[in-house]
C-alpha cells in the first residue's frame, strides 16, 4: 500500500518534468509560425518530433508536451537548413508533424492579412511640462 502511496505522489512531479529537452544554438535562429502563410517560402521538408505525453496512468501537463515538440522541431529543422516551421497538425500520442521552410528576408505574413501595416505616426511632442501621451508616471514606494 505504501508503494502505491508513494508512486501516485510521485506522478504529479515527473508530469512537470521538461526531460531535458533544451533550445540548441541553430534551433534559436529558426521561428514558428503558428498562423502565417508561408507559401513564400521555400518548402524543405516535414518534421514529426515525439515525447512522452503520459507517464504510466498519468498524463503530463498539455502545454509542457506542446513546448517540448516546438522546441524539437526547430532543433531539427535547423538540421536541415530551415529557418521557420508550421505545425501540420495538432499533437496526437506525443507525436506532432511539422513543415520545415526557408523563407529568408522574406518573412512570412498573417493569413488574411490585405495590406501590409503603415508604420505608426510619431507621438506629439511633449510641451510645457505635459508628457506627449497626456498623463504622467509616478513611483508607487515614493523612490
């Protein structure tokens, strides 16, 4: 009885575990793009990265799982030369698919995006005291 006390403990904690699933150098310099059109870009590949979703009975946290296959998809589209991906499909087992993409300077834009955005127009200057944007800041301890 004890062991089974002491594994249903356990299980909450080694749910939160990230398994050592680390960033790598290369995998910094490629971006997601959850909702942009990258028809752009030059397609390299497919990437289907997996991790534990569950250990034994108890299911590991969602969000953990989905960081853990982002972050494995981009190590491994950096193997391959790519510097953006998209998710191909929603995570399934601990298994998620993942398009690889050069796109270069040309970044991908938003989907349903009609026209590119001006850029916005410069704040007034302040005058006589008055902050440009109409009200002032004050330290909350008196510092």
């Amino acid at each position: 009885m004890r062991k089974i006390a002491s594994l249903l403990a356990l299980a909450p904690l080694l749910g939160a575990c990230s398994w050592g699933i680390t960033l790598d150098e290369a995998g910094k310099r490629v971006r997601t793009a959850w909702n942009d059109d990258v028809s752009a870009c030059r397609e390299l590949g497919k990437v289907t990265v997996s991790v534990m979703d569950h250990v034994g009975p108890v299911n590991r946290n969602d969000i953990k799982v989905r960081d853990e296959l982002e972050v494995m998809a981009r190590n491994e589209a950096a193997k391959m030369g790519a510097d953006t991906i998209k998710p191909l499909a929603e995570p399934s087992d601990g298994s998620q698919p993942w398009g690889a993409y050069q796109c270069g300077t040309a970044a991908p834009t938003r989907t349903g995006a009609s026209a590119p955005v001006a850029s916005p127009a410069p704040a007034p200057a302040a005058t006589a005291g008055v902050p440009a944007a109409g009200f002032e800041t004050y330290p909350a301890k008196g510092h």
